[in-house]
C-alpha cells in the first residue's frame, strides 16, 4: 500500500469510529429480513466462502461485499464483528477441475484462493477474523459423523455416514419434486442406492477414484459438503451464529442442512439467529455460471471502474433481491457516488439527530439506498460519515 493510500485508510476509519456512540440499553442490533437480532458487544459472522476452483465473478463478489457492508455497519451500531468465511477446498468440482489442469488439488485450490483474495483487496472488503479451510477440518468432521450416528441422526452405510434428511425437506417448505432437482444439482446424490432415503446427505462419503481420500473408523473417504461448514463454523464460534451469510442460491439445500446437523449435533436451535441470503445475480435473466457462458469477472470490472463504483452498484438495492446486470448500472453507480461525494464535500457538521437517523436506516435491513438518499439531502458529516461506513471511500 502506498503512503498515500494509507494515511486515508486511516483517516476513513477515523471517520467510521466517529459514527460509534455508547449505545442506549437495548437498543444495539440489526434487523435482517424482519428478524431483530439483539446484540452486545460482539457478532458472530459466519460466511459460505468460496469452492476455490475458477475466478471470482460478480455473483461471488456480490455476497461478500454484502458481508462486509454488514460488518461495516455492525461496528457504526457499536457492535465489534466476528467474521470467520471458510474455504471449502474439498470438493467435487474442485477435484475435477484440478485433474483438467494436471495438479494436485490442494495445490489448485491455493492457487484460486489467492486469485480471490486479491479480487476481494481490490474491492476494500476486509480480510476475515477467521478462514478455516476445509482440509484442515477432516478430523472434525469424522467426530460430527461419529457423534451423529451414535445418537440416531445419521447411519453408516458401505463405509459412508449419511445424515438423516427427511425433516430437513419437511422444514423446507420446498415441493418434493424440485428439493430433489436443487438436491441433484448441488450433488446430493439423490439417486445413491446406498440411502435409506433420496433426502440423506453424506457426512462422510466413502472414498471413490480421483478424489482424495483420508482414514476414518469406516474405511478411507471424504468428508461432505455441508459437514465441511459445520465443522468449521462450530470449531470457531461454538453452537451457533448470529448471523450466517451467503448466496440466495445456498438456502437449499447447504444451508438447510448446515442448520439441520449443527442442531442435531449440539441440540441448540435454531443454529443461526438470522440469515443473510444475498440476492442472485443474473445476465438477461440467467443464473451468472461458467456453464452458461456469462460471467462477469470482477477484474474486468475494476480494469474499468474504480472499486466504489463496483461496491455501490452492488449494495445500492435491497440485500436480498435478486438482479440483472447490464453495464449501465455501473454508470448510475458512478452518478450517484458522485453526487454521494459532492455532499460530503460541503462544509457542513450534522445533526445528532441526523446520524441516528442513518443509523437506523443502515441497522434495517441495511437500508443502504435509503441511508444514501438521507446523506445526500443533508450532506457534510453525516455524507462524510455514510462514505465511509459504507467503505466508498
């Protein structure tokens, strides 16, 4: 970082550590999705980070901004928050787009993971308190399926552990018909002959060709995708979270069964106090996929806008709503950051008032829109202070 670049980093939080007063009794937390989430003096964060197989496009970027404008405002409520955003470099896809480049798939992932990072740099999102990688997890999660099968919730079969998941379709809300499609798509193995029932997950799957494999009292395999996050997230926070984010698209079936083995595992429910299901980003209508062809990377991005322009196209709309991106919204980014900084400029100090009324707009639902809106009206401090709260600076 140039001296130049971090004399303002420290003046912008400077700025951000302006906004913190000592709260009123009762009155620190944040509303998501309705659900008021009572807080001390800490927040516990846990985020689905990234299967480090491929680049980082805007749908990535678009969650993960999303958690460090949370952060960000966490710490404006006077609320200290306790990020952990794991990296899950066990997996299917990875293994297999390892074996297509002809390295180890370790050695791929933490590769792809420093590609992530520096994308997330660039985009001022903060580093998280914790990054647990899934390989170093395994052990855990050989205790969570031990643990599990001992107390009913899950089964050993033909050297896998699977989860019992019929409650976690029940509890869903999903039709039966497109829980198995999601649960295809999402490598749930529905049509596995070994399962009691197509809705069963493996916690620990038996080893097959061309995947790693480790020791396990069951014979050598691997473990599963949704066991990965819940042995990472509990190692670092414990029984559970008070808020846990990710993409719109994980809800079913990562997170369902995320919540389902924390809380068999722990009896503590629910698992997460409220959750943060970033809304999907799309091109004409299409779920943003290497598959499909249409991803938008977001170092093509930055080589043509500055990272505040990118943030605020992203975080300038309800959290949890979907969207379609076209190149003029980075425009509209660009016009209203403008204006957002031309109030800044004015030499004007707000109202105590008027900082608590941004407060509350950015502590629901992280009202950013409308907390933009009241700081360009009032303009100066309160301009000064929304800038950098919000890391547009």
């Amino acid at each position: 970082m140039a001296a130049g670049d971090a004399a303002w980093d420290g003046r912008a939080m400077m700025i951000e550590s302006m906004t913190r007063r000592r709260p009123a009794a009762g009155a620190t937390g944040v509303t998501l999705a309705g659900r008021r989430v009572s807080l001390l003096d800490r927040a516990r964060v846990y985020a689905c980070g990234i299967t480090p197989y491929d680049v980082t496009h805007l749908g990535h970027a678009s969650t993960f901004v999303w958690v460090d404008t949370l952060s960000r405002v966490l710490r404006v409520l006077g609320v200290e928050p306790v990020v952990c955003r794991n990296v899950t470099d066990i997996d299917d896809v990875l293994d297999t787009a390892a074996q297509q480049a002809g390295v180890r798939y370790d050695h791929f992932a933490a590769f792809q993971q420093f590609r992530f990072e520096d994308d997330m740099a660039a985009l001022n999102v903060r580093a998280p308190d914790h990054e647990p990688r899934a390989h170093s997890y395994v052990d855990p999660v050989i205790r969570l399926a031990g643990a599990l099968a001992e107390s009913g919730s899950a089964y050993v079969r033909e050297g896998s552990v699977y989860f019992r998941g019929r409650a976690v379709l029940d509890r869903s809300g999903l039709a039966e018909a497109e829980a198995l499609r999601l649960a295809r798509e999402y490598g749930g193995r529905p049509d596995d002959q070994a399962k009691e029932d197509p809705f069963d997950v493996a916690v620990w799957q038996a080893a097959e060709p061309e995947h790693p494999a480790w020791d396990s009292p069951w014979g050598p395999g691997r473990p599963g995708w949704h066991a990965e996050c819940v042995a990472m997230s509990l190692s670092v926070f414990g029984v559970g979270v008070d808020v846990h984010a990710g993409g719109a698209d994980l809800r079913f079936p990562h997170h369902a069964y995320h919540a389902a083995m924390a809380e068999a595992l722990t009896g503590v429910a629910p698992y997460a106090r409220a959750w943060l299901h970033a809304g999907t980003v799309t091109v004409d209508g299409a779920k943003m996929a290497k598959s499909a062809g249409n991803l938008v990377l977001v170092k093509n991005l930055l080589a043509g806008h500055p990272a505040p322009v990118v943030r605020l196209m992203i975080v300038d709309r309800p959290w949890a709503q979907g969207w379609d991106y076209t190149p003029d919204l980075l425009d509209r980014a660009a016009t209203r950051l403008e204006s957002l900084h031309r109030a800044a400029g004015r030499p004007l100090e707000a109202r105590e008032s008027e900082i608590e009324r941004l407060r509350r707009l950015l502590g629901t639902d992280l009202d950013v829109p409308a907390a933009i809106d009241l700081a360009v009206e009032t303009g100066g401090s309160a301009a000064r202070l929304l800038t950098a709260a919000l890391g547009l600076s």
